[in-house]
C-alpha cells in the first residue's frame, strides 16, 4: 500500500494518490491531473477510483477531467447530486481498492454531502481518514458555505457537523491519521495549524473543536464566531465542480494565444478584459500596462485571483513571463477562471518598444518613509489582515483589508497623497494596482513593508488592547 499527499502551497490543499496490488485511488485531485495518470503508469497501476469528499468552493476539482482520460469511477457521499455519471455512495458503502478497503462516512456539517473516507489496511484495520472539510488539523470546516443551497442556517449545520464529528470520527482509534484537505492558509476554516498530517489522538488534545466536555451549544458557537465572508467566486466554483468545465488542455490552448501591443490593447477593449500582471512586484512597480491588476505569480497567487477579479467569466489577458505563462494559466484554471483569451508577446518590454503608454507607482523605502511621515503626515494605509492588524500597527494608520479593497475604495483619498503597506511588499503592490485601476493615482508604496517598519523608531499600536507599543 502506498498512501501520498500532495500538497500544493498557493491553495493549502491536499489531494490524496493512493496504490494499492495495481489499483490506484486519486481523492480530491488538482485541475491538471497528467500527473496522477503518469504515477500510475510508473507502477504499471490503473486508476480505478476518484473519491471527492465534497463539491469544493474554493477550487475547481480535476474528477470530470481524469474520469475522461482513465475510465475511473467518480465517488461522491450521500446527497450529492452532480450532473454527470458518478458512483453517490451509501453511508458505511465499502470500495474494494487492491488490498485494501476504502469506506465512504457520511459526515455532514461543512456540506449537506461532506463524507470522510476511513481507509482499511491488508489485515482489516482501520489506518487512516480522508476527511476533506469535515476536519481540519486544529480546526473543522466552516458551516456557513452550503447554506444557501441546503436552505438552512450556519448553526444548524454546525450542529449537524457537530454530530458527525462525535459520532463517526471520533469513535475511531486514536493512532488513526488524519489526512484533510486544507491547511493554514485556506479560507475553509480559521484556525489550522501549519501540519498537513497528524493522528486522530492528537487532534482530540489540540483542536478546540474536539474536546471531550464540549457541548453541542458551545460547538456551534465556537466554530461560528469571528467567520469572516467567504471570497465571491467560491459558489461559482461549487456550480463548477457540480456541473462541470472544459478540459484543463482546451483552456490552457485559449489562454496561450500571442498577441502584438496593438492586438492586446484591441482585445482588452472588445472584451473588457481584466490585464493581469503575473511578474515580480519590484518589475511592476517600475513600469506596466496602464490600468493592469497586479497579483504575482510567486505569492498567494489564485486565491487572490480569485478574492478580487472575482468572476470567473471575467475575460482576462496576461502579462507574463513567457517560461511561465503555462503555470499562470493553470494555477487560474484551479479556481475556475478560465476565460484567459491571450497574451502579450514579449511582455512588457514589446509594449514600452511599441512606443505606448505606460504607467508605474512610487515606491519608498521605510527607511525614507520613517523620516518623510514624520515631516508630511500623509495618511498611512495598511492592507494586511485582521489579525495581522489587531496583534501590532502603526500608531494613527488606517486599515483596509486588501480582499476588501474594492468595497473601501471611498476610504482613501482620490487626490491627496497618501502611503501604503502591508507585511512584505506583496499585497501592498496587488493593492496599488487595484487603486491606480480605479483612478486613485496619488499612493506610494512602502517597499519592505510592515516587517521593516515595525523595525524603525516610530509608535506602534495594538488593537486588542489599544497598547501604545
């Protein structure tokens, strides 16, 4: 038997490959699935199952795709009702993979079709979960995603996830390992810690959410307090893996069509397309396409897509590094967005040589920004998170959340100056980006970012308490 994770880092998420005497079961698998059928073909293996724990909101899974190019089976728990030919599992419905048995536990609460599967060793014994956005490592899945499309509330599915939780998995052995779907870093829960495997004994000591004396009532209210909305394009891609997509082969074909400066300007405005800029940050600041989003390629790329461009549909057209243009299509293509419709050939480097337009944002260092605020007093804007906020600031800087930004635009000033950060550089530019789109033309960017402020000689602040630091 042969059990392997793979996890990919941009969507803290894990699918799940697993062998067993010549059979293969890929769980939760990844848009671009030649990966899974090349494994297999290495141990001269046939993938026979593709179990999801649930329809994903987060990314478009690749279960349509890989049923097509290997004749497996599609398993799904009970109440899925997917509109293409799938195996809907009964609660307790074992599946024979090798020597080894997979079982289907129903188990409700994230999604009204959420089933966690327990794997059954060579001797009979149980060995391992599956459990998808049932459980977590330190936290559960939120109850506040399905429902809408299951007419009830949050609390209410937090109880029925409060219930599945006690009476199907942990009923089981502690030396049980838990492997989940998502890790720190995803947007399906709030508190995960950093470990993508643990066993089940030890999420029963660390997991708030799993100790022993809790009540149904303090269940529900825990895991309910402090959600925040979930990102916008999260039910398009329910419809997505419910009802299906094109082939990962057709949208990458699309997406990598070469356009001329001229024929990428006329494009972006016959199908109001969106100019994504997937290149480093200290590039883009130089020099870029005027009204380009900046969201680079190396930081938390697709769910950033994803948080602002917001619509799936949205035609987008890319300014890439061409060695990685396949990549950016792909990893857009995780969270449904598929209408890339092309590419500018030569990146920027062709547009600036074409003799067009361009446009660029101030940048600073702290160490300028430190002695400039203390003359100016320009208003300061940090877009990191909550949390981030709250545990240290500067003293007297406003806070807007970058996946906010495009609701708090009234928020900055339009024609006075004004500074702008976040922790490194990163969401402070994709933040820039968005405003100079929008029209607000006066920002500069604080290049280090709050790790580097918080550094220099100024007064910091902590929400939690209001403590001058």
């Amino acid at each position: 038997m042969k059990i392997e994770q793979i996890y990919t880092n941009c969507l803290a998420q894990g699918a799940y490959f697993i062998e067993s005497d010549g059979e293969v079961a890929v769980i939760d698998p990844l848009r671009e699935v030649d990966n899974y059928i090349a494994k297999a073909a290495a141990m001269n293996a046939k993938i026979k199952y593709i179990f999801e724990t649930h329809f994903h909101a987060d990314f478009v899974s690749g279960h349509i795709t890989l049923a097509e190019k290997t004749g497996a089976d599609i398993i799904y728990g009970p109440l899925a009702n997917p509109t293409y030919p799938s195996i809907i599992a009964a609660d307790q419905q074992e599946f024979r993979l090798g020597n080894i048995t997979i079982i289907a536990l129903h188990t409700p609460g994230h999604t009204m079709e959420s089933t966690t599967y327990l794997l059954r060793d060579e001797n009979g014994k149980n060995h391992c979960i599956f459990s998808g956005d049932t459980l977590f490592l330190g936290d559960v899945g939120r109850p506040d995603l399905a429902q809408k499309s299951a007419n009830i509330t949050q609390e209410e599915l937090a109880g029925i996830l409060y219930d599945s939780l006690r009476n199907k998995i942990m009923q089981l052995e502690d030396d049980v390992i838990v492997y989940p779907a998502h890790g720190a870093g995803s947007a399906c829960g709030k508190n995960m810690m950093k470990e993508t495997v643990d066993t089940l004994g030890n999420q029963k000591l660390m997991n708030y959410a799993l100790r022993a004396d809790m009540t149904r009532e303090e269940f529900i209210k825990e895991v309910t307090d402090g959600l925040t909305a979930p990102p916008a394009y999260f039910p398009m891609n329910v419809m997505m893996n419910k009802s299906g997509y094109a082939s990962i082969d057709e949208v990458l074909s699309k997406g990598q069509k070469a356009l001329s400066p001229a024929a990428f300007e006329a494009a972006a405005q016959e199908h109001n397309a969106v100019i994504l800029d997937t290149r480093n940050e200290a590039d883009f600041v130089k020099g870029f396409v005027p009204r380009s989003i900046f969201i680079g390629i190396d930081g938390g790329f697709a769910p950033w897509v994803g948080a602002l461009i917001q619509d799936v549909k949205q035609p987008i057209l890319l300014v890439a590094d061409k060695d990685r243009l396949a990549e950016v299509i792909t990893r857009l293509s995780r969270v449904g967005f598929d209408n890339t419709i092309g590419y500018l050939e030569g990146g920027f480097e062709a547009w600036k040589m074409d003799g067009r337009e361009t446009d660029f944002i101030p940048t600073i260092t702290t160490h300028s920004f430190a002695s400039d605020w203390m003359t100016d007093k320009f208003p300061v804007f940090d877009v990191r998170k909550q949390g981030e906020w709250d545990t240290l600031h500067l003293k007297d800087a406003q806070h807007v959340c970058l996946s906010q930004i495009n609701q708090e635009l009234a928020s900055f000033p339009k024609d006075n100056p004004f500074y702008i950060h976040c922790a490194g550089g990163y969401r402070s530019v994709i933040a820039s980006s968005i405003l100079k789109m929008r029209g607000y033309h006066n920002m500069v960017n604080i290049k280090e970012g709050f790790s580097a402020i918080k550094q220099a000689d100024l007064t910091m602040a902590s929400a939690a308490d209001n403590h001058l630091v």
